[in-house]
C-alpha cells in the first residue's frame, strides 16, 4: 500500500435553527493535493481502453479519430501499469495484448505494440456495451499480465470507455445485470462521439461505476480528451474512498449529493450501519470535491448546542481515517440567525435545481409537451444566471429565445441535434461559487 496523502475537510452551514427547527443543510469540501511525500511511489494502476468499433464508426471520421484517441491515451499510461485495449461490437474482442483475455505491463515494447495493434482495427457489428464492461471487469479483478500477476491488485482500477451508439444488440436488462456486476470493481469514464448514442445510458453507466461522462460532437476533440482523461486516471492516488456520516440517535440524513464537480445523489448507495453509513467515492487525485449534505434531527430547546452529523473521508477496505470534520446545531430565538442563509448551501440547491429543470425540460419537449418544457427550461435559464453557470446559459440559448425585458422564454423550433444533447449531458457539470460569496467554514 502507498502512503496516503493528506486531505482536509471544510464544513460551510449555518449551525443556528430556530425553536423547533430540525433541518440542517450543509456543504462538506473534500480536498487533496494528491501528494503522499517526496519517497511515495505511485500506486499500482490498471487501465482498460473500451474503442466501440460497431459499423457506425466507420463513418464520419468516428474509427479514425478512436484510433488516434486510443494512441494519445497509450502514450501517457505509465510504465508499471497493467493495461488492455478492447474493441466492442456484438462482442468484445481483445485488440491488446492478443491470444486470450490478459493484462499487458507497460513498457516500450508494449507500449509500440498497442500502438501498432490499434492502428489495425477495423469496424463492424452491433453494439453491446454491457458485454464489453464485463469483459473489462474480467481483466480487471481476475486475469492475470504476462508474468501471471493478477490485475486485482492493482489499487486503482480504471476504464475508458467510448461509444458512438445506443446499446441496440442488448436489453435494459442485460445491460443492468452487467452494471451490477461490475459496480465498485473499477471506475468508468465514458465518452459519446457523434450523435446516435444515449445520453441516459451513459448517464447511468458513469453513475454506477463512479465515472464521469461527455458529448463529443466532433470526432476531431477526441484525441485531446482522451489524453486529459488518461493523465486524470494516472494521477489518482488513492482507491476506494467513501464518506462516512454518523447522525445523532433519532436523527436521520435525508441526502448526500455530489455537488461539484457534478451533480449525483449519493442517497440510495448508503453502506448501512445503523447510526452511520459509508458513501462510496472511487478513487480519488489531487482534486476537490463537493458534497450537499440535507440531516433531520430531534429539536432542542433554545441554547442547546450538538452535532448534526459527523462527517469522515475513509479508505474502507483499510479501515483508516484520513479526514474528520463535524456538522454543528444549536437552538436560538434569534431570527437573524436562524434565518441567515450559507451562500454556499444556497448556491449549490440553485445547481441541483437546475439539473433536476433542465432535464425536466428536455424530457417534456421530447414527449411533445411544450408548455411544461417552456416552464421548466425557462426556470432553468433563471437558475443558471443565479448560479453563475455561463456554459449552461450558452447551451439553453440555443434551445430557447428570451425576452428579457418581458421577462418571457420561447421554445426555438429548430434545434440542433448535437445541442440538445450537449445540454442534457452537461447539465450535471456545475461550477463552484465565487470567491467573494463564500462563507466561513467550520470544522477541518
């Protein structure tokens, strides 16, 4: 096991609730530089490059533009680290290492290899994504590189994956069984090239398996993305983290939410131990994190003073405490206090809010209801200037017309296609507050 690197903890709230009040909302900053001192060695890693090559990649520039993508990502996977590329279609196949499902360690060597194989794969079949997250799991836990070490254990297992279709040669349900059995083996980052694919399919794949998720309209961006993702992958430092809150007896947390960098409830993946509960995180680099934190807990009387919860980053598999910080309450009769509102806790309700309208919105266009769709993107358009989040207002500007001086929105009748869905899928992505309306903290 490497040496951990030290993180901290921030808590922004308000502690003070009225006489019977028994709400408390607060925003918990997880932090790391990534560093674990000058004689740390980087951890063991194994990465997994998944290259949809179903037929409708090789159209539009998508298969030349994956293989280019699949270099850029083999020319910054480390030496050390065990790797393997897959190409999906009706089902996977193994571009690299060849002659059976095994990890490659790389090297110069391997590293020429992959290369070369990647330049050799061609495009066709169907897609069947479930199967091809299997076969990675499968490399991933259980197989074994050229000198018979296990890729399981690794401390950091990754994927990358890309697709440029919907999952048509499966079901939802094969799909969700597959999900299932990969969930909290390894982490996913996916990528949507063109505009055939599905924005819920990906949405739910990186919800599962801890990952992010993007659109590339343009087969052109692919390479530099895959590169970012790839160095992203190299640089976490710590596996398998999770959150752990204790709430006072009686006291229940209503939800966990990621808030930054993108939206994702965390509520229903609680590990449950009675008064506590473990929320996994994956694996973890030099990053900050956000997390919207919602306890009820029993009423005081006016002055009393407690804790709401107690929050902990944790390695579980360890059984190590790397951070620690407290959600503090306490009664007043003061109306000015207990209605002063956290300018963080309310910047991050406004970006969970208009997720929750913009893919409302979407939703009800898609089912021709245009009355409920013009509500909620127009909420949407409110929101996203409230919270500073100009990217969003760009993308709704090409779904909607906005009068501003009558205060009114239009939906747009021509839409691009490639828009609607960068939208839906960057609807999640927030932005963090600005400086100079943040709150102090407590507790670290």
């Amino acid at each position: 096991m490497t040496d951990r690197p030290p993180f901290t903890i921030k808590v922004d709230q308000n502690p003070y609730l009225g006489a019977g009040g028994h709400e408390m909302h607060a925003v918990v900053t997880v932090e790391s530089d990534g560093g674990a001192g000058p004689a740390a060695a980087a951890p063991r890693a194994a990465e997994v490059i998944i290259i949809d090559a179903s037929g409708s990649m090789s159209y539009g520039g998508k298969m030349g533009a994956a293989k280019r993508a699949a270099d850029a990502a083999l020319r910054v996977i480390r030496d050390g680290v065990r790797f393997a590329v897959i190409a999906g279609a009706n089902s996977p196949r193994m571009v690299y290492p060849a002659g059976g499902e095994r990890t490659a360690v790389m090297d110069g060597r391997h590293r020429a290899n992959a290369i070369a194989a990647v330049a050799r794969l061609e495009a066709s079949g169907g897609t069947a994504i479930g199967s091809w997250l299997r076969l990675a799991d499968r490399l991933l836990t259980s197989g074994t590189d050229e000198a018979g070490e296990a890729a399981g254990a690794a401390e950091v297992r990754h994927a990358i994956l890309l697709t440029d279709g919907k999952n048509q040669h499966e079901t939802p349900e094969e799909l969700d069984a597959a999900l299932r059995a990969c969930e909290g083996h390894f982490g996913c980052d996916a990528r949507g090239v063109g505009t055939d694919w599905d924005v819920s399919e990906l949405r739910k794949i990186t919800s599962v398996l801890l990952g992010g998720f993007l659109d590339v309209p343009d087969p052109a961006d692919l390479e530099d993305d895959f590169r970012r993702m790839t160095e992203d992958a190299m640089g976490k430092h710590v596996a398998a983290l999770a959150l752990r809150v204790w709430t006072p007896q009686n006291g229940r947390l209503r939800f966990v939410k990621q808030m930054v960098p993108t939206v994702e409830d965390l509520t229903d993946r609680r590990v449950d131990k009675g008064q506590i509960g473990d929320y996994p995180l994956g694996a973890w680099g030099a990053e900050s994190r956000e997390y919207h934190l919602c306890v009820d807990v029993p009423p005081g009387d006016v002055g009393r003073q407690g804790r709401a919860a107690w929050v902990k980053l944790v390695a579980p598999d360890a059984g190590e405490e790397l951070a620690h910080a407290n959600v503090l309450v306490e009664w007043t009769d003061d109306e000015a206090l207990s209605t002063r509102i956290n300018a963080r806790v309310a910047h991050h309700t406004g970006q969970s809010e208009l997720a929750d309208a913009i893919q409302e919105g979407l939703a009800a266009r898609r089912d021709g209801d245009d009355e409920r769709a013009t509500a909620r993107l127009g909420r949407a358009v409110a929101l996203a200037e409230q919270v500073g989040n100009s990217e969003i207002s760009d993308l709704l500007g090409r779904m909607v017309d906005v009068d501003h001086e009558n205060g009114t929105v239009r939906l747009k009748k021509d839409v691009a296609v490639a828009d609607e869905m960068s939208l839906d899928t960057r609807s999640v992505r927030t932005v963090r507050t600005r400086q100079n309306d943040e709150a102090s903290g407590t507790g670290a």
